[in-house]
C-alpha cells in the first residue's frame, strides 16, 4: 500500500502542477491514504495562503477530481482507480509556527 500511496502522491503532484484553474494555490501533496479495496483514496494538502485562499483551492481540487482520476488511470494502470477526496493538512503549518516558537524561545537561553 505504501507503493500505492507514493505513486498516486507522484502522478498527483505533477498533474496538479499542470492545471491551468489559476484559482488553484501553490499546492503541496504531503500524503495520500489509499483503502485496501483501492475504491478511495484522501488526498491531504497543504496550500499556501490564508484561510480564504485553502478553501477555495480544496474546492477547485474537488471539481478537477474527474480530471486528476483520469491522469491516475492513464498513469498508473491500476485494477481500480480510486475515487479521490482533498482534505487540508495543517501539519506544516503546524511545523512552521513550532519553529517560530523555538526561535523566539532561543535568544533568551543565550542570555
């Protein structure tokens, strides 16, 4: 399943990178979680921008979806190809506000 998971993050990663929607942010694919019956598949992301700018990119994502299954099809030849699901993925920003943490933190152990 990991193979799985990787090679759709992969064909997904380019695809999204050629849609034209200019709607559609800078998008990360951090992770792909594939069922074992391989009928669906969530697609976490993460977009740059603010709270508007994500909800509007996960929209867009959702609408290209036939789109992006079709590239899968043709790609990856799999015995089914997974409906897709786009959910955003807070870990790097998560990531992001811990490092700033840490460097306002840093200084003051300097002292």
């Amino acid at each position: 399943m990991r193979r799985v998971n990787e090679s759709v993050r992969q064909v997904l990663s380019e695809a999204i990178g050629q849609l034209k929607d200019p709607r559609i942010g800078f998008v990360t694919i951090t992770g792909v979680e594939t069922s074992a019956d391989l009928r669906h598949a969530r697609v976490y992301v993460s977009v740059l921008g603010a709270e508007r700018k994500r909800a509007q990119t996960i929209d867009r994502l959702q609408a290209a979806h036939s789109l992006l299954q079709a590239r899968l099809a043709r790609e990856l030849r799999m015995k089914r190809t997974p409906q897709l699901a786009f959910e955003y993925d807070p870990s790097v920003e998560r990531g992001v506000r811990m490092t700033q943490l840490i460097d306002e933190l840093a200084p003051n152990d300097s002292e």
